[in-house]
C-alpha cells in the first residue's frame, strides 16, 4: 500500500481542484483518506 508521501502530489493536485470542500481536512489529515478513495476515479 503506497503512503501519502508517495501520493502527495497527486493528492494535493485533487485537493487544489476542491479546496473548497477539503482545506478544513487539511488541518486534520482526513484530506489523505479521502484523497486515496477519489485517485482511482482520476485514472
């Protein structure tokens, strides 16, 4: 299972597209979790 080091710039790349739905995940790390669910569906 990859680590969210790993993905960080394809998680960040999601998370600049919605901001506006997960910047207050940022502050408590749930943004990796939902990041990790979305990736698939980017691909």
């Amino acid at each position: 299972m990859e680590t969210c080091r790993t993905k960080i710039e394809e998680i960040f790349q999601y998370i600049a597209k919605n901001i506006y739905r997960y910047s207050y995940d940022l502050f408590s790390g749930k943004y990796c979790v939902e990041a990790f669910q979305m990736l698939p569906s980017l691909k």
